[in-house]
C-alpha cells in the first residue's frame, strides 16, 4: 500500500478527532441518544483500520521493522553530508568481523578452517567480498625474481612446521595484518566481511546473519570458537529482539490491565470497556503506522504497550463515576448522561496534558523519537475520545448495575474487599496529611532540594549497543572481537588534500603519518590504518625487503609509483582514486556515547594541532559520532523540554478549571516527582540514555490527569458548601479508588516493558514505572497537605 501524505493524514486526522470531543463535551445527551450510531461508527473506522493494517495476500501485518540505526540519527545534523560523502569516497563503515579464537592459527588445521569459512561466506550472494588471512594479497621483494610479489598470501596451506612458523612470524609483524587479520600472539585470526548494496529491509530479509551463523555453527569445535561483531549483525539481532518484544509485550500488557482492574473494579464492564477502549486506539494508531508507510524502530516497539497503560486510566475514571451515578439515576441512559456531564472537562484536561507530555518529543530532530512523540499522541487523541463517546454509549446500553448483597461474585466480593481497604488507608492518609500539612509540605521541600543538588550530575550516556544487557551474546562477543583484534566501532578521519595526486607529496604523507601515531596512543584506540601503511609495505619490498625501508619515500614520483602498484580493492577504504583524499580509520571498542564523545573530541584536537600542512584538512566523522551527538542531544535538552511542558501544561489546567491557584497547586505534586527522578540519575541511579530521557515530560503528562480528577472534585465539593477538610476528604474517597487504580495500571504496564529483551528498554520501564509511584504517592500525601495549608 502507498504511504499516504503524512500531512494530509494529520489534519484530516486532527479534524475528526477534535470534532468528536467537540460534539461529546456539548451534547452528552445526544452521545447517549445515539448510543448504537456511536458504537457503530466506531465499528466501521475499526473495519477500516483492520483492511490498512492487515494483508491477506500473502497473509500478514503491513507492519515494517526498522532495525537500523538510521532513524536515530537527525534529519538537519550538518554532521550526516560529512558522514555521507566520507562513505561516498571510503565506503560505509558497517564493519562485519568475524573472530575465530584458538590455541594457534597457524596449524595446517585450523589455516584450512579459516579458508573453508572465508570461502562459504565468499560464496554467498550477498556478500560482496571475505578477507582473510587464507584470502588476501601481500607485497613481498622476491630475491629471485628482483620484483615486487603481489600474490595471496596463503596459495597451498603449508604442512611444514618451519613454514607454518615462517608465516605466522610474517604475519603478525605486518602492520597490514596486525590486528585487523591477526592477532598479536597469533591465537585468533579475523574474517572482515563486507555485503553487496542493500537495504537493512533487504539484509534482515536475507537472513545473512542467520546464515553465516549457521556455517560458523558447524565449523565449532573443541578448541576453536567464533565471536561476531559489527553494525550488520547487531542490526539482525535488534530485528529479532523487537519481533519478540512485539509478540509478548503486548499479550502481557493486556493481560496485567485486567488484573489491575479486575482486583480494584470488580466487574466485567470495569474490565472490558476500559481495555476494549484502548484496543480500538491502538488498532487505529498501527492503522495509521501501516497507512503512512512508516517502519516500527527501536523506540517505537515500546508503542503498544505504552498506549495500553496509559489509555486504559481514561476508561477507568468514567466507569467509577458512572458506578457513583448509578446510584441516584433511575436508569443507564440517565446515568451514563450524568457521568459525561461530571467528567467530561476532568478527561479532556487529561488527556489534552497527556497530549503536551507526548508533544515535548516532538522538539527534535530525531525521525525515531519524533514518531513515538506523534504517534502516540494520536494513540492518546483516539482512546480520548473513544472514553468520552463509546465507553458512555456502551454503559448506556447495558442494564443499570446496582450493588445487591449476597449476590456478589467471588472476584467482586475480592474487589469489595480490596475497595473497602483502599478506602480506609485513602482516608486515613488524608487525615494525617491535612493534620500534619507543615512536616509533610517541609519533608517533600527537603527532598526537592536534595534532587535539584543531584540534577547537575546526571550523567549523559547513550548507544546503540547499550540497548542490549551486559551479558547478552551480542556484547560478550562485541568484547571479545575487541579484547583479540582491533575494535569493532570504526572512526574515519578523513583528510582532504588541495587537488588531485596531494597525497603523493612525502611532506604531507609524513603528516599523516605523525597524525596516526598520535591517534593510536590515544585511549580507547585499539588501531589506526592510513594509506602510509601501504606505502610503508610497499617501499619495504621495493627495498628489498630491508627493515629499515619500511619508511616513506623521500620523493614525490617514488610515492606516486608505489601507490600505483595497490590493487585498487585494498586501497578503497583509504584512498580516493585521485589520490586527492585519504582516510585515517581509526578502530575502536568504546561502548557508549560518554567515551564516544571523549574520544572524538581528542581525535578533533589531534587534528586541529596545527600538525597537518596547510593544505591538508581534516575531518572526524562516522556513524557513532552521529548516533552519540543525536542522543546527547535529545538527552541534554531534557530541563527544557520539561520546561516547556509544565508551562503548556500549567496554561492548560488554568483555562480548564478557571482559577491560578487552582493551576498552581496541581502543578505541585507533578513538578515533585519529576525532579525526584531527575535527581535520582544525578545520584548516580543510572545515566540519562536515549530511552530514559523521554521519561520527564511523559511522565509529567501522564501524572497529571489524576491531580486534575482530583482537584475538579474537590473544586465540586467545595462549591457544594464543605469546608476545605471535609472537601478534601470527599475527594480522597470519590476518587481516590480510581487514582490507585489508574496508576497501578501504569505501573503494570511499564513493568511489562522491563520485561523487554532489550536492556534500556528495560531501565526505561524499571524508572517509569518508580515515578509513576511517586506521582501516586504526591497525590495522595503532598496535595492533601497543600489544600490543608492553601484553604483554596
């Protein structure tokens, strides 16, 4: 299916939305009269949404899965046309590396081994090229022959001990080999695999990972293991790992709403409009996904299941004020009337709050962050909506429930008793909050000024590879690859010369020769390749092969020779062409965008020295450079964001409820807990990584619907004659149940996420669902005690 003009689709989304909520807060009473017209419109759109998300031929979900990097990175980052003209010149820097560990590489055994597996992955047909030390060209002075041999290394795989022992001394001391094909001690040796062009979709397709697993598989054996690392296999293992967490967390998700609402609610209307509500959202946000065309990233997996816990809390608050008006309403149709009149302004607020949560993640420039942000948004809109049209007319429908003793079932009788409870301790926190308003107000400042002490400590820290647990196959062989060979994280420092043939000048090779000596000393550096290695090589065996010739030549025309003698695939990743730009490809095993950041900053400095002639320039790029700068970005404007939410947010329950003191005390309890959450990173909890940093203005959006159901009540009770006390108590017991309720729903929900595959996905669910806690815990302690000692 074409993918629809994203605008198109959001105004002409945004329109009905907003046409709906319009007609539900005006005419509540024609919502209930058309209740079968409601449910039946809702009934179509979800037909509809069901032929654009699913495919019948073949059978399947019009869903794509992007496990790239690429929606991570800014659309508008300067940084990407240096990137991208660097892989235009160099080729990209997707390193696939294969590690093969044994006790000794060079046996005639394990030299067969190596070529057997160079050449199966050789022979696959999307892979554009195998290099090992079984298949690769090397330049030796044949005193024979007096010439220069570019042949294989490795033509017949010796039996001779002296020559087995020849070749290993030759090729650990090669600086082309060391490290990158070999290593130092001679016990591991690596096969780097590069792919035809393709896209990710194309790849994971291909199963290329699964398939080269497969042949290194059979190839295991006592004494020799494989270790694979690299962007493309950490690409394929993001795809499977997404793919799970779609198929279990949603089911899981699911599964822990009805509990929460079974055991608090106690009914099966309780359960299953609320749940049957944000479904139907859901189903039409993943229509919406499926119509535009976009793909599911790493960010957005976490998309259903958020919506779920989230949506199910609007559900929640009407059912309980429906069950309260049930009691004086002479049938369902009234009742259902009187509850949309009672909560329509407390939803709407809510879910217009919750909109600015999602909305502060639309202030960035990152294509996986933004649509998470926009998404679910319109995910919110809909189960707003659907709360506020189908929950109500579906109640309508139904026969009034009134409670009968002695008929109750066992999960009721549960949800009695657990209501019951909840009731007691809800008021007994209220009373000891009002009755000890200044300690707790003097306890919660304390703890704000603790947070605000830790906050300029939070530490920034994100990367792709992060997203998978420490023990996890992945960053197990990751460490491997990087602690035997040459780190698995490349760096490209690219160096433009003035015109064609600057690299031929000694002078400016020498330069960049200083320059990657210093790069290799710097930490975190495991190796560094320029085209000087070549060259180095090169004169060696023109030399004769004297030691003391692996030097640049001292003129213009020699270099100029040597480089042309370079078969051209060899020279590719560090050399243009034209001899007029070079590349300096820096390996390194940094994990994180902390050490990233460090290490590009040091490679700037290096090359911003003023070592490099004048007409040399040089640049630091790569695709961990973007991916770290992209994360900290978002990560670092986290205060703002916040910021900017609260104020919306605070401008919004101001035109909602008519009154600053009003908007200022339900700002209170929701500013807390964010600031708690920000001071317990800084406190060294854990760092502000890409997913945990979308938490403080979520949260805030989300938190702030309870304060908002809570302060409309108490504004009712007030109006009806109670003194600020017994107000606040009657709010406490109206809808004190429901908070609870909604925000263990929360708490389920975000739970469920920790269960992912993924390890910051997991932090994000761990951190989201503590401060879920502690927005329950301001709202039922720190607001009483503000109320008790504002008398508003």
């Amino acid at each position: 299916m074409a993918a629809t003009e994203p605008l198109v689709f959001t105004v002409a989304a945004s329109a009905l939305i907003a046409a709906g909520l319009v007609f539900a807060a005006r005419r509540p009473q024609d919502v209930i009269r058309g209740s079968w017209l409601v449910l039946l419109a809702v009934a179509l759109v979800s037909v509809a949404a069901v032929s654009a998300l699913v495919r019948l031929d073949p059978p399947g979900l019009r869903l794509v899965i992007d496990p790239s990097t690429e929606p991570m990175l800014p659309r508008h980052d300067p940084g990407k046309e240096v990137y991208r003209a660097a892989v235009r010149d160099f080729g990209n820097d997707e390193v696939y590396v294969i590690a093969m560990e044994t006790a000794d590489v060079f046996t005639a055994d394990n030299l067969a081994r190596l070529r057997r597996v160079t050449d199966r992955i050789a022979q696959l047909r999307e892979v554009r090229e195998a290099r090992s030390l079984a298949r690769i060209t090397s330049f030796r002075w044949v005193p024979e022959q007096q010439w220069i041999e570019i042949r294989p290394l490795v033509e017949e795989i010796p039996s001779d001990p002296a020559e087995l022992a020849a070749l290993r001394e030759r090729s650990v001391h090669d600086p082309l080999f060391r490290r990158t094909l070999v290593s130092e001690d001679g016990r591991t040796a690596a096969i780097n695999v590069s792919f035809r062009e393709m896209t990710d979709r194309e790849f994971i397709a291909a199963d290329l990972d699964g398939r080269i697993q497969k042949i290194l598989d059979e190839e295991t054996q006592d004494g020799v293991r494989f270790h694979v690392a690299g962007r493309p296999h950490v690409k394929s293992r993001v795809y499977h790992q997404m793919m799970r967490d779609l198929a279990v967390l949603m089911p899981l998700s699911v599964v822990a709403i009805v509990a929460v609402l079974a055991c608090f609610l106690g009914s099966l209307r309780a359960v299953v409009l609320p749940l049957g509500s944000v479904l139907v959202a859901t189903l039409w946000t993943f229509a919406a996904i499926a119509w535009l065309g976009r793909p599911l990233n790493i960010l957005t997996v976490i998309l259903a299941p958020n919506l779920i816990s989230v949506g199910s809390v609007y559900g929640v608050h009407v059912i309980a004020r429906y069950d309260e008006d049930a009691l004086t309403s002479p049938d369902s149709p009234a009742a259902a009337v009187a509850c949309l009149r009672h909560v329509t302004v407390a939803v709407l607020i809510s879910g217009l709050t919750t909109l600015i949560g999602f909305g502060a993640l639309l202030v960035t420039d990152v294509p996986a962050v933004f649509e998470l942000g926009a998404f679910s948004m319109l995910g919110v809109a809909c189960v707003t909506l659907l709360s506020l049209t189908a929950v109500p007319a579906a109640l309508a429908l139904l026969p009034l429930r009134r409670p009968e003793a002695g008929r109750a079932r066992p999960i009721r009788r549960v949800s009695e008793r657990v209501q019951g409870a909840l009731a007691r301790l809800l008021l007994g926190l209220n009373r000891s909050s009002a009755r000890y308003s200044r300690s707790v107000i003097a306890a919660w400042t304390l703890l704000c000024a603790l947070a605000a002490w830790a906050v300029p400590h939070v530490r920034v820290d994100t990367d792709y590879l992060s997203f998978f647990y420490p023990d996890s196959p992945v960053r197990r062989d990751f460490e491997a690859v990087n602690r035997l060979l040459s780190g698995a994280v490349p760096i490209y420092v690219v160096l433009s010369g003035d015109g064609s043939g600057a690299l031929h000048e000694p002078a400016t090779l020498r330069a960049v020769e200083r320059l990657q000596g210093e790069v290799q000393a710097l930490p975190g550096v495991t190796h560094a390749a320029s085209v000087v290695d070549l060259v180095r090589v090169l004169n060696r065996a023109v030399e004769a092969g004297d030691l003391a010739q692996e030097r640049i030549p001292d003129s213009r025309n020699a270099v100029a020779e040597l480089l042309q003698l370079v078969p051209k695939g060899d020279a590719r990743r560090l050399l243009t062409t034209d001899h007029a730009r070079a590349n300096l490809v820096v390996r390194t095993g940094e994990v994180g965008s902390e050490p990233i950041r460090e290490l590009t900053a040091a490679l700037e400095q290096r090359v911003a020295d003023g070592r490099l002639p004048a007409n040399l320039k040089g640049e630091v790029t790569g695709n961990a450079i973007l991916l770290a700068r992209s994360a900290d970005g978002i990560a670092g404007g986290q205060m703002a964001a916040v910021s900017i939410a609260a104020g919306s947010m605070f401008l919004l329950v101001y035109a909602g409820l008519r009154s600053v003191p009003y908007a200022v005390i339900a700002m209170i309890p929701n500013i807390v807990p964010v600031l708690l959450f920000f001071g317990l990173l800084g406190a060294g909890l854990a760092p502000l990584s890409l997913p945990t940093s979308l938490i403080g203005s979520v949260a805030l959006g989300i938190s702030i619907d309870d304060t908002v159901h809570y302060l409309i009540r108490y504004r009712d009770e007030r109006a009806a004659g109670h003194d600020t006390a017994e107000a606040s108590r009657r709010a406490s017991r109206g809808v004190g149940t429901a908070i609870v309720t909604s925000c263990a729903m929360l708490v389920a929900g975000y739970l469920v996420i920790a269960l992912s595959d993924f390890a910051t996905l997991r932090q994000f669910g761990l951190l989201s669902s503590g401060t879920m806690v502690l927005c329950l815990v301001t709202d039922l302690i720190l607001l009483p005690a503000v109320l008790a000692r504002w008398k508003v």
